[in-house]
C-alpha cells in the first residue's frame, strides 16, 4: 500500500479531465488486452508539469491495463523475478562477491573499488550489471512498445518511457533495491540515507531520440539517492548529462558544499551506471542524433519523502548496519 500511495504522490495525479474515456465494451467473452488495446491514450505534449496530462484516464483504466499486462506476459521471464537466476545472469560477478565480503564481514573496500567519483558527488561503474541484462531489458522495452496497450509517460518532464512497476516488474525490482541498490546508495551518501531513508523506489525508463524528446530542462529528482543506467542501445550523438554545483544550495547545505555535489558534463556509455543524489541539480542535453534509452531508479522514503538534511557522523549509519539489515529476498552469491 505504501509503495501505491508513494508511486501515486509521484505521479501528482490530475483532476483535469483531459484524457477522459470510459471503459471499452468489456465481457468474459472477452479479454482486458483486447479491451486495453481500444483504449486511446492521452497524448503527451507538456515538458514540464507534465504529471497533470491525463490523470483521470490513467485513474479510471488502471485495474484494466493490470490486467492486460498479466495477460500479455513477458518475453524474458528472468527479468520479473527476483532470485538467484536473475543474479547470476543480470549482476556482475565483481558486485555479487564485493556484496558478500560486505554482508557477511563488514568490509566494503571492494564495493567502493567498483566505483569511480567521476564528478564531485557522482559515482560511475560498468561492473553493477551484464551485458545479458541490457539485451534482455532493450527487448522487453520493445515488446512492450509494441504491445498495443497504453503506458504512461513516466515523469512529468520526459514524454517517451515506461513506469516499470506498471508493467510488471515490482517483485523483481522489490529485491533488486533492497539487497542491492538501496545499501549502495547508504555506502556512497551515508550522510543521507539512513535506516528508512530509502525504503521505497519509483522505477522507470526513458528514451532520448530525434523525433520525441531529444533534451531535458535543469531539475532535481524526487529522490534522495538516483541509480541512471545506461542501456544503449548502441551508437548516438550529443546527450551528455550535466550536472550543477549544488552543495551549498537548498535549505540545507552539504558538509563538504559544492565539493560533495559539481559540476560538469558526463557522456554516457551503455553499461555505465550513475549514482548520484536526488538534489545534484542536472540536465540533459540535446540528443543530435541516434537514439538512448536509460533506466532510473529514484530511491526515498515511505510516502515519497525525501530526506535533505545531512546526519552528523555519529548519526551515520555503520557498513553492518547498511548490509545486514534483513531483505525481503534471499541473497544468493
């Protein structure tokens, strides 16, 4: 129910009535893939404040696109289940042994090795995921573009994307951020994220192209910790993330100031993953040609809630404590 509520809060749904549309004919004789597929979806035009566009057709039909998706199904089953399967075939061998020595001795040297501060207060690595979990995840990107079933843009400045936990993948993102992502992201901002500071995720994609949207404005993220993988898919021109000097900014300043949170512009590589926090304020620039698609993982905590006033050392979290707290999942090395 929390993670409901937080996606909900998110989303900032609308009152507006653009987008109405009442539920297609639909019967037992019938299927709600079929009957999603009649469904015409609001078109997504604003690049800000675009939470508002068509808030009460995505109110009104979500319970039917549930259903459709369940019964569309997917292409790699791998992909929605969380377990050993999905680690030993998605995450790298480095990330899975780095965890263990951190898990079971306390000791995150190796975690920290596969890292690089490629910007004051940004952290990139290729060794987090395989190269299988990008094809796989680009093919079922495509499959779902071509499903024929309406998805909702994913943020209100981004058009073209997909909201992940609306399409199936919530069990396996569930144990992806809570074994993984979410004592990462403790590990690099322990200033930030405490025990409960990143309990619950909003997952998405994005795509950057030519002909939809090719830039994206200055913003901050609702998040206190943001995961942006790049999956390619393989060539494009232009694109380069820019981030800003924010650490002395907002009502609470970083320890360090603009030291713990730069600037400057980063070209992304598909495989590469950024972690960065929330309010690291950023950009995308123009996208001159070719197409990237990217998937971004917001952390927070219950309710959306988005802690922006540092812990005092002494208030910090310990290694233990960051990767010994129970998840919901079984972590298999």
């Amino acid at each position: 129910m929390a993670r409901r509520f937080a996606t909900r809060a998110l989303l900032l749904l609308s009152c507006s009535r653009e987008g109405r549309s009442s539920v297609p004919p639909f019967s037992p004789a019938g299927t709600a893939l079929e009957a999603a597929r009649q469904l015409v979806r609001p078109k997504a035009t604003l690049q800000k404040d675009g939470e508002f566009e068509g808030g009460e057709f995505w109110e009104a039909h979500e319970e039917l696109l549930k259903r459709a998706w369940q019964e569309h199904g997917p292409l790699h089953t791998d992909l929605y289940n969380f377990g050993p399967v999905f680690e030993r075939r998605y995450l790298s061998p480095k990330l899975r042994a780095a965890v263990r020595l951190a898990r079971e001795e306390g000791r995150e040297e190796a975690l920290q090795g596969l890292f690089e501060e490629i910007l004051p207060g940004v952290f990139a690595s290729e060794d987090l995921f395989t190269a299988a979990f990008r094809k796989d995840f680009l093919e079922e990107l495509e499959r779902i573009n071509s499903a024929g079933i309406p998805t909702r843009r994913p943020n209100g400045m981004n058009r073209y994307g997909v909201i992940l936990d609306q399409v199936g993948f919530e069990k396996a993102l569930d144990g992806l951020v809570d074994t993984y992502i979410k004592p990462l992201g403790g590990m690099l901002f322990p200033e930030l994220v405490g025990a409960h500071d990143a309990d619950e995720h909003y997952a998405f994609t994005v795509k950057y192209e030519p002909t939809g949207d090719t830039e994206l404005a200055k913003h901050g993220d609702a998040s206190v910790v943001t995961l942006n993988l790049c999956l390619g898919p393989t060539r494009w021109e232009g694109g380069a993330l820019r981030f800003f000097d924010s650490g002395g900014s907002g009502i609470y300043a970083l320890p360090k100031g603009n030291a713990s949170a730069g600037s400057g512009d980063v070209n992304f590589r598909p495989g590469q993953v950024l972690i960065h926090r929330g309010q690291h304020k950023h950009q995308a620039l123009p996208l001159l040609a070719g197409q990237r698609s990217n998937l971004i993982i917001w952390l927070h905590a219950e309710y959306g809630v988005v802690r922006v006033a540092p812990y005092a050392p002494e208030q910090q979290l310990t290694p233990q404590e960051r990767w010994q707290q129970t998840p919901r999942f079984r972590l298999d090395l």
